[in-house]
C-alpha cells in the first residue's frame, strides 16, 4: 500500500514537472522567435505610419495631402512627449537614491524561501508600479539583486519575471497611467481629439472603485501564480548557475568632496534644498487650490517625482549622476512619440478615424463594446509597443463609438490602461530596462511572463466587462 501511495505521489509529482516544463517552454520558445524575429519597437512605429499612408490614399488622400498631414502633425505631441520621457527619469532618480536603495535592502531580509522570495518581489513590483511604471523596474531590478545575495536557491527566470509583473498587469491603473494622465491634462491632448471627449479627470479613471477592484484582483492573482509555479531550491536554476554574478547594486555611488573651489556647490546640499523648498511651495498652493486629485496631472506628477528626487539624492552632484544614468531609457519615447502623432494626423484627415468608428458600432453594443475594445487594444499593442503614444492612435475613434453606443468614455480609458498592458508579458521593448539591471536576456523571463498572460488575459477582460456595467455614460466636459 504504501509503494503505491509512494508511487502515485511520484507520478503526480513527474505529470506536475510535465506541465510546468511545458508552460516554461513555451515561453522561452516565444521569447526565443521575438528575439530574432521582432525588430526595434522604432521599427513597429515606422510601419504603422506606412500602412495608415497607405489606407488613406486608398481612401483618396494625395501623397501630397498625406505628407503635409503627417508633417503638420508630427510635432504635436512634443509636450507629451517630454512628460513620458520626464516619468522614466524621475521613476530612475527617486528609486536609485541611496534612501530607497537602503529601504530596499531591509525589505531584502523578508524573504526567506526561494519561492517566497518569487512572490515577494512580484507584490513590490506591482505595489511599486502603481506610483511609477519607471521607478518600478529599477526598484524591482535592485531588490532583486539584493533578495539573490541572501536567500539561496531562487530561481533567477521566475524572480526576473516577477520583477516586470508591474509592467504587465497594473503600472497603467495607477498614477504613472499615461493615457488617464493625457486625458486629465487639457494642454496634453491633440485639440480633434479634445473636440471627442473634453478632459476626464482623474476621479473618473484611476480613482474610481472599480480600478481599486482591478488592482487587488490582478495583485491577488499575481502573487499566487508566482509563489506556486516558482520552483523549489531542488529544481531552480540560481543566476549563479546561468554565470549571472549580480555583483554590486547598480545605484549612483556617493562621491567624494569637492576637489576645486568651483565644485563646492555640486557636493553642497544647499542648492537642492533651496529648490526643493521652492517646489513643495508650489505642490502645496495647487492641492489647497484645486484638491489632491484635480492636481495630480501630467506636470504636477512629474514635478513632485523630481522634487522627491532632488532631495534624496541630496546633492547635485549625485542628482545630476543619476540623471545621467536615467537618459539612455528614454531615447525611444524620444523619437517614437513623434511618429505617433503624425500617425494621428494622417489617421484623423483622410477619414480613416470615422470608417473605424462605424466599424466598432456595427460589431458592438453598449453591452459588448467594452470587451472588443480590450480584445483590440491588447492586440494592437503587440504591434505598437507604447502605452501613451498608442492610445493617441486608438482614442479618437474607441472613445467616439463609445459616445455613439453610450458607454461611459471615462471607463474606456480604464478598458485601455487594463487591456494594454497584456502584451507587455510577451513584447521584449518594455522590459529593456529591467533587464538591462539584471544582465538576463527577454528569453530568461519570457516562460514565467507567459504563464501570467495565460491567467491574466480572461480575468482581465472579465473584470472589464462586467465593471463596465456599474459606469455610467457623462457627456464630454469642456474647460
């Protein structure tokens, strides 16, 4: 009886393996094909613009009309443009100071098992995503790098991948949201859009309870796939085994005395202290004026992120090195964002806009209608790796059927932010950075990330549809 008992354990234990070998496959497969298959994401950018030149002269646009549209255009979203560029900065500057980095290391101490180390980090990566999409993975890389020093037997594939959930799963349902951000902020958005939807405010996307509901669900779900799909010490596979040697925290180093006169001020608290004084005066005339959340836009945002930023670096010295660091990060948000916005005006002036809103009304009704829309964007965004500036593309006319169908504009905001992210499990572009901190390759997470996706992806357009009954529909509202 009991080398039956024993035998019927082994074979559950070896069909388990199976299964968890399988899905694992499966993702570094994936991951393999992306790598030699996919291009730049500034590739993805560029043949979008293409393909909507090409529709619109089947439309009967003239070359000539195309690309006076698509140059008119182009330099349109250069405010957004900044203030993207500006939430990988600051996201890089707060969570690279030595406090955070200090904060980080005690946090390391928690776990003490390799699987809960996995789960660990895959809550703080989420948690962490809600303030930033930017200071998430950096925070996530370093607590990482400082988990894999104390605790033994972690499997660096699973806790890599745990470290980008916040990027896959809740980054655009929280205060880094960039298209919750552009619609709160009149000057941010394109003025044929702003004639579609007016502003919608913050209270009516991100901190509605419908969102909290998606963020805890998400979170829950999360954390539970980490911990029971991580393998245990027997069967994981370190970075020590894979020749990965963390080494040292990649944060700014704290350097040494001014050596001239004119570097006094450099290594000198004062001039930040001055600024920072300066700019919470400020921060706090806004939220008395206006109320925490009408202040919490674009600008207001990133302003209190580099403000935090300055003071815990403490001298501008150290400020100025980490900024330095942040800059590489955002060389495609610099030179994609304009291609988005000359997309917009082709797509806008040949009337492409309007045969897609006619094609949304015609597969939807107000009931459906949130589904598609997330089927849609989770789709597209396999092809247009880029929250913000691919919900230029997709706002005019997703948020111009919804006012045809009565679905509330402000919720398909939320369809948007939730559905985009999905893709981020399986495209490599958003996990450049975190992987740029730990020295692994998409391939390392891709398994792990697709297991997620696996889950996530009916949860999600679940929650979408059935939340999206309890919003009701506001007319636009114009400043």
């Amino acid at each position: 009886m009991e080398i039956r008992k024993v035998n019927e354990e082994q074979e559950s234990l070896s069909v388990h393996e199976k299964q968890e070998g399988f899905l694992a496959r499966m993702g570094i497969s994936l991951a393999n094909w992306s790598e030699k298959w996919f291009p730049d994401a500034y590739i993805f950018a560029a043949v979008a613009v293409v393909l909507i030149a090409i529709i619109a002269l089947l439309m009967g646009r003239t070359p000539v009309e195309i690309g006076v549209d698509f140059g008119t255009h182009y330099w349109d979203l250069i405010p957004f443009t900044m203030q993207m560029a500006f939430i990988i900065i600051t996201g890089y500057v707060v969570a690279s100071s030595k406090p955070v980095h200090q904060l980080i290391a005690k946090l390391a101490e928690i776990p003490k098992t390799g699987k809960g180390a996995v789960a660990f980090v895959a809550f703080f990566s989420m948690f962490t995503s809600l303030i930033s999409w930017g200071f998430s993975l950096v925070f996530s890389g370093i607590l990482i790098k400082e988990i894999s020093s104390r605790v033994k037997g972690v499997d660096y594939r699973a806790m890599g991948a745990a470290g980008f959930l916040g990027l896959g799963s809740v980054w655009a349902l929280g205060l880094s949201s960039s298209a919750a951000l552009l619609m709160a902020t009149k000057a941010s958005i394109p003025a044929d859009l702003y004639k579609i939807s007016g502003t919608i405010s913050m209270s009516q996307t991100i901190f509605t309870w419908q969102n909290f509901v998606l963020i805890v669900v998400l979170i829950a779900l999360s954390v539970w796939i980490a911990f029971v799909s991580a393998p245990n010490k027997e069967k994981a596979k370190t970075a020590e085994m894979a020749g990965i040697d963390y080494g040292r925290i990649g944060t700014v180093e704290e350097k040494k005395k001014a050596q001239r006169p004119g570097e006094w001020l450099e290594y000198s608290p004062l001039l930040n202290l001055l600024l920072v004084a300066v700019g919470f005066i400020y921060i706090i005339h806004v939220i008395s004026k206006t109320g925490a959340i009408a202040a919490l836009n674009l600008n207001n945002y990133n302003f209190m992120l580099l403000m935090i930023g300055l003071l815990l670096h403490w001298t501008p010295r150290n400020f100025l090195n980490s900024v330095s660091n942040s800059v590489p990060a955002i060389g495609g948000v610099l030179i994609q964002f304009p291609l988005y916005a000359g997309i917009f005006g082709i797509l806008m002036n040949s009337g492409l806009n309007d045969v897609l809103v006619k094609f949304f009304l015609s597969i939807s009704t107000e009931n459906t209608f949130p589904l598609v829309a997330g089927v849609y964007s989770a789709i597209l965004g396999l092809f247009l790796p880029s929250g913000g500036g691919k919900w230029i593309v997709e706002a005019p006319y997703l948020l111009e059927a919804a006012k045809e169908l009565n679905v509330s504009m402000a919720w398909v905001v939320q369809v948007y932010n939730a559905s985009e992210a999905l893709p981020n499990m399986v495209n490599p572009f958003f996990m450049l950075p975190l992987l740029g901190v730990l020295g692994v390759k998409a391939k390392d997470l891709a398994g792990y990330s697709m297991l997620q996706l696996i889950f996530h992806a009916p949860v999600v357009l679940f929650l979408l549809w059935i939340l999206a009954k309890t919003m009701p529909y506001v007319a636009p509202i114009f400043e």
